[in-house]
C-alpha cells in the first residue's frame, strides 16, 4: 500500500484564495481550497502522476459559509480537471482550463460549478 511518505516528489500542498470580484473587492482569504496535487517542473497538473497516485490527490474546500468540504481531483475523457466530493456530478466543480494553468505563487486559476466560475489566486505552494 502506498503512503504520503512514497509519493513522487512532485507532489505539492496548494492553497488557493478567491481573488478580487464583485462582492469581494479585495478578495477574500478566508475562502478558498487547499490541494495535494502533482506539479509537474513548470507547476502545471501532472496527468501521469495523478493517475498513478489518484487516491492521494485531495481538495479541500473552505469557508464558503458552510462546512469545509473534503473531495478528490478527477479528471474526465478528454482530460479535464474537476473537483469530486460525492457520487454523482450533481456537487462537482470544473476547473477552467486547469491543463493549462501553472500552480505558481501569484497565478490566477478559475473553477465553479454550473454558470458560476469563481477566480482564485495561487497562494502558496510547498512539499506536503
């Protein structure tokens, strides 16, 4: 059985807090999510070492006026990235474009649910 200690070393804790938008002018740190993801070196989603380190790939989301929300980084035929906290779709938050999107101090990555696509701002990024 695999544990933390054996993942790869591009596994990564990221935090990410909503960035400036209506309603929240100057963001708020107090909402966001917290990940263990692989990076690739450029700080991008590492499609191989997700599918060999699946169970590991953890989302946490907090402080959107309810419990924190625990769930898995999944990804659909055709390779995007979605956040999966229970069976079914009917609770799943799409990440835009997140192939794309490097996990660097400063960058800004979107995902939402339905119509509602929220900013958020790559916080921080360091070795669980």
């Amino acid at each position: 059985m695999t544990s933390l200690a054996d993942l790869t070393p591009g596994f990564r804790n990221v935090r990410l807090l909503l960035a400036r938008e209506k309603g929240h002018p100057i963001g708020d740190r107090e909402v966001g999510y917290d990940l263990l993801v692989p990076l690739d070196a450029e700080g991008r989603l590492d499609a191989a070492d997700w599918k060999t380190h699946q169970a590991f790939c953890r989302v946490r989301k907090f402080g959107d006026g309810s419990e924190d929300r625990i769930g898995l980084l999944r990804r659909k035929p055709g390779g995007q990235w979605y956040f999966d906290y229970s069976e079914g779709d009917r609770d799943d938050e799409i990440g835009f474009r997140l192939n794309d999107e490097r996990f660097t101090v400063g960058e800004y990555v979107s995902i939402g649910r339905k119509q509602a696509m929220h900013t958020y701002q790559v916080a921080r990024v360091e070795r669980p």
